[in-house]
C-alpha cells in the first residue's frame, strides 16, 4: 500500500514538473479539460502499471511457492511411504512363524500329573514314566534308544515325509556332537525299518539347530536361509535324572530354581505358514469355509508341490490333515535383572509388548492416527506357560509376570490358568526350552486359544505367544 501511494506521489511530481519546467506548452491556449488529463492520466497510468506488475509478481511468487511446497509435499509423501513400507517390512519381519503340526513328548513324572494332563486333546502323543520305573542304563544315549526309536517309529508311520525333512538336533552338554548325530542317524534308520519297510530311506539331513533367540526364532531363521524346505523336525532330549546323586549338600537351591532331576523327550514337526495345498486335494479348514459364498468372491487358493521339496507327492497331504495346527510366533528378549521384582516387572513390560505384536494380537500401526485399537485381540490369551520354578525362586517372577498380563487387560489366573514346567516335569536340562514349547502347543491346541510363553535363563528372559494356526490373521 505504501509503494503504490510513493509511486503515485512520485510519479505526480514528475510528470507536473516534466509538464511545467520542460515541455514548452502554452497552458493559457489550452482547454481547462486537456489541461486536466494531461496532469492526471499520466501519474495513474503510471501507477496502475506498477500495481499491476506488483500484482503479477506477487501471483508468479506464489505459483513458485505453491509449486515448490508441492514438490516438498511429494518428497514428504515418498519419505512417508519408503518408511511406510519400510515399517510393514519389518512388521512382516517379526511376525514371521511356524506351524506345529506334530508333537511326541515323553516325560518323567512327578509326584503327580497336571489338572490339565487329563484333558490332553487328539493329535498330541504325550507319554509320561512314574517315579517307581528305574532307568535301565545310567548312559544318556542307551537311555533314549528306545523311546527316541519309538518317536520316530510313529512319526514315519504317520507323516512318512517327514523322513525328508532335517532332523535337528538340540544340543546336549554332557554328549559328544559328533556321537550324538550318529546315533540319531542309527536311530533314524530302526524307526524307518519299522515304521515303512518297504521302502527305502530318502537322504536326510540330521545336525544341530543353531541360531539364538527362542526356539521358534532358531526354526523361522533356519527355513529362511533355505526357501527350499518345507519344514524341519526338532528332536531334544535329555535326562538329568541319570546324572542325580544322593548328596543334598548344594543341591537344595539348585532344585528350587530348576525343580527335582527328570527327563523328558520332545519330537515335532514345524512348518512353513505359507504352504500350498498339494495338487489334487481339496482341502480347506472346516470353520473357514462358506457354502453361500459366490465362487467369484472367494479367494483363490495356492495349488501345487513346488514348495514342497523333497516331500513325495503321495506324503504331502498327510501334513495338512493333521488335526494339530498351532502357531509359534517369534519371541522377544530381555536381561533378566539380578534382583528386585519392580526391576524385573519392568523388564517384562517391553518385551510383552513384543512378544504381542509379534503375534499379531496387540495393534502396532505406523502412525497414531492410523491406529485401530479394535483389532488388538490380547484379551483372547486363555494361558501362561512358564518356568519360574518353586514358590521360593518363582514367587517374585510370577508376580512380575501377572502384573504385565493384568496391565495388558489379559484376565488370567496366574496359578490356574498357568503351566510351571519346573514344578510339572522337574529340571529337563537342555530340553526344557523345547518341554516349555511343547507345554504351550498343548495348551493352544486344547484351548484353541493363545498361549504366553515366559522362559527364564540364567541372564535373560525370553517372552512369546502361541495361537492356533487357523485363527484370524491381524490386518
């Protein structure tokens, strides 16, 4: 406003003066109206020139910055989406799992067997030895031959292509690995005999699993690095029991924490989530199926063997008519604090909220207003498996585990609703982290509902969720 009113002003006194002192103009010659235009057409025009270049420029700097903002707000968008993806990749990522879709387990009992062990559901084989039986040989791997055989007698008779599958092997101290591995293969070859003599062998790969983390962390990773397999088969065994002496001298603490020596055999069968329906089997789950819905709307299924390996044709639905299907998501860790339950309440809380979203039952949006706190679906978890131990030891890790649980809205009874293998099954050495995935499997498939897992270590605690295979997957 004030460059319009100095433009005016300025071009009046020049034009006047321009008029008066430098043009020659008889102005008593000239008409009153003429003399009149000449002295204000001019500082006008000059002025509405100015205004309408002052309105140009004003508009062309708000084209460049309306143009440049959008450009800024196209490179905000694709920075937005880039972490968009990036943040669904890695979503992907932690919410990669297996299915269980066969379990043998064979334990040594204690002085009695769980409320839930009377309610064991079909498709688990789950044997139990009593406190009365003695070992027959004091050496670990003469004591497994025969229930080892037997595992793997009835997993060939009911999933012979399980025999093309790795066979991994988790490891025991006390044992030579390479002594170990020779055995199972001896072990394999009797099952197999028994179980199809008619046919031979396939080749199979039997070493040890690796990889840290939980157990379904170590099988998620072992078939991502090789896209080929459909599926692998864990073996762990161990029986501390052999081992038992009859000095108590230092031994009381010891079995507070991992309970009284036992043993305890674990064989299953873990698949890949993805797999596609064998060619010629018209297989769909039961309670997905809808007779109503128009064929063009229903979604297509997977068909073929590509994904199968070195699994026969003939052997492939066999896996899927399993009525076991439960779901092993991956675990979150977390140092297990030295002493303080308000210490180890908070060390439980971030790695829950992992464990949840991994399972896909706690919402873990990109952005908070894309949140849907709806979809969250932690309130269905029906179990906890653990193995805090005796009541002197455990009492302060159950508590910091059921103040997590009641934090997230999960109505469970810590002692009801929960399996403590320590008190169950007693110490199982190396095999717990397998007895403590087992225990969970069992549950889920019973309950048909999700399951928390809390394994304690020396140093560290590892928390995650099992849920059945067949439920609604997260959005």
């Amino acid at each position: 406003m004030f460059s319009i009113l100095s433009v005016l002003l300025g071009s009046t006194v020049a034009s006047w003066g321009l008029l008066w002192f430098v043009v020659p103009v008889d102005w008593l010659q000239t008409s009153p109206t003429a003399v009149l235009i000449v002295h204000v057409l001019p500082p006008l025009l000059l002025t509405l020139g100015y205004y309408l270049w002052q309105r140009g420029k004003a508009a062309r700097e708000a084209l460049a910055a309306s143009a440049q903002e959008e450009r800024a707000e196209a490179e905000r968008q694709q920075l937005r989406e880039a972490a968009r993806l990036q943040h669904q990749a890695a979503l992907a990522a932690r919410q990669a799992a297996v299915d269980c879709r066969w379990l043998w387990v064979c334990t040594h009992a204690g002085e009695a067997l769980p409320d839930w062990f009377r309610e064991m559901p079909d498709g688990v084989h789950w044997q139990t030895s009593s406190n009365d039986s003695e070992p027959l040989s004091s050496d670990l791997l003469d004591y497994l031959d025969t229930p080892v055989v037997e595992a793997l007698a009835t997993l060939y008779r009911e999933l012979p292509g399980a025999a093309c599958l790795p066979l991994l092997l988790q490891p025991v101290p006390q044992v030579s690995g390479i002594e170990y591995v020779q055995r199972v293969k001896a072990w394999q070859q009797q099952a197999w005999q028994q179980a199809c003599p008619a046919r031979s062998l396939p080749p199979v790969e039997c070493r040890f699993l690796s990889g840290g983390g939980g157990l379904a962390d170590s099988i998620v990773s072992c078939l991502q690095h090789d896209p080929s397999l459909p599926g692998v088969v864990v073996l762990s065994a161990d029986a501390p029991l052999l081992s038992a002496t009859e000095d108590e001298g230092d031994s009381v603490q010891q079995k507070r924490a991992q309970g009284e020596p036992g043993a305890a055999l674990v064989l299953a069968v873990f698949l890949r989530t993805d797999l596609p329906v064998p060619a010629g089997m018209a297989w769909q789950p039961a309670d997905e199926a809808d007779l109503y819905q128009p064929y063009w709307e229903r979604p297509a299924v997977l068909v073929g063997d590509a994904a199968w390996g070195a699994v026969p044709d003939v052997d492939q639905p066999a896996f899927l008519q399993q009525s076991l299907q439960v779901r092993l998501a991956q675990s979150s860790q977390a140092p297990l604090p030295s002493r303080g339950m308000l210490q180890l309440t908070r060390a439980l809380h971030p790695a829950l909220d992992d464990a949840l979203v991994n399972a896909g039952l706690l919402d873990y949006a990109f952005s908070p207003d894309e949140a849907s706190p709806q979809q969250s679906r932690r309130h269905e978890v029906a179990w906890l498996v653990h193995n805090s131990g005796d009541r002197d030891r455990g009492g302060m890790r159950l508590a910091a585990i059921a103040s997590n649980l009641s934090r997230q809205g999960m109505d469970i009874q810590p002692i009801d609703q929960a399996s403590n293998t320590v008190r169950e099954w007693g110490d199982t050495g190396s095999a717990a982290s397998m007895l403590l995935l087992a225990t969970a499997v069992v549950q889920v498939h019973r309950l048909q509902a999700p399951v928390v897992q809390a394994y304690f270590e020396a140093d560290q605690v590892s928390v995650a969720v099992a849920y059945p295979a067949h439920s609604k997957e997260p959005a």
